[in-house]
C-alpha cells in the first residue's frame, strides 16, 4: 500500500512523459535540467558527476548537429563540451571532443560543393581540423605521429 508520504499516482507526472521523441529536443531539455541542478548543487563530487552528464549531453548535440548538416550549432556544443570537461580536469574527454570538433571540420570541407583545388574556407576547416587532432592526440599524452611513416 501507500505510506503517509507518498503521492498518489494520479497525481504523479512521469518526467518521461514530458519528454518529446526527438533527440535535439530532449538534449535541450537535459541541458536546461543539468544547468538548474548546478546552480544549486554544492557537493564538489555531485557538480563533477553533473558536469560529465552535462559535457556528455553536448557531445550528444555536436554528433547529431554534425550529421543534419547544422555545423555552426554542431561547433558551439563541442566547444561547450570541451570547456565543461577542461573545467573538470577530465583531459580524456575533451581530447575525445576536440576529435569530433575536428572531424567537423572535414565533414564541412568535404561537404562544400566540388571545385578544382579547395577554397580557402575548405583550406582553414582543414588546418583547424589538423591543429584540433594534435592538441587531442597532446591533450592525452601520445606521442606525434611522423608523417613519414
């Protein structure tokens, strides 16, 4: 049976339920949630356990921008996600981030429409697709990779 304290199923509402079936609309809505619970949290090891699931949530975002074709809102989740997880100290998990950044940045240059040579927006998505990779493969303590080989 019920306790004393419990609430009556009628009156429950199931936070699935509020939940719309698209993956950038729940996204944002875990987003809002994590933020609010952050502005409140005080326990140093709960706001660190927040701020994975929150850096985790923009990875999400990034990925699913990044295969819609939305590459400017793709490019400020994964930065997001990188900040979150720089400001945690979780190195692996940013460098990780930093390979999708940077792997949107040659989704954005094989995108463009097909020309002799690159364009010069192409040639810097490229560049900043390389730069990302380095401090990555730097970021979790690999050594550089010779080209040569």
């Amino acid at each position: 049976g019920a306790g004393a304290g419990d609430v009556p199923a009628a009156h429950q509402t199931p936070t699935v339920a509020t939940l719309g079936g698209e993956k950038e609309e729940n996204c944002n809505l875990a987003i809002k949630f994590l933020v609010r619970a952050l502005q409140f949290c005080y326990s140093a090891p709960r706001r660190a356990e927040l701020l994975v699931k929150l850096g985790s949530v923009y990875k999400l975002l990034g990925t699913f921008y990044t295969t819609t074709g939305r590459f400017t809102r793709a490019h400020q989740h994964y930065h997001q996600g990188i900040r979150v997880f720089q400001q945690i100290g979780d190195t692996l998990s940013a460098a990780s981030l930093s390979c999708c950044l940077g792997s949107l940045f040659l989704t954005r240059a094989h995108a463009a429409p097909h020309a002799p040579g690159i364009t010069e927006e192409q040639g810097t998505d490229l560049q900043r697709a390389r730069a990302l990779f380095l401090e990555a493969q730097e970021g979790i303590g690999l050594a550089p990779l010779d080209p040569s080989k």
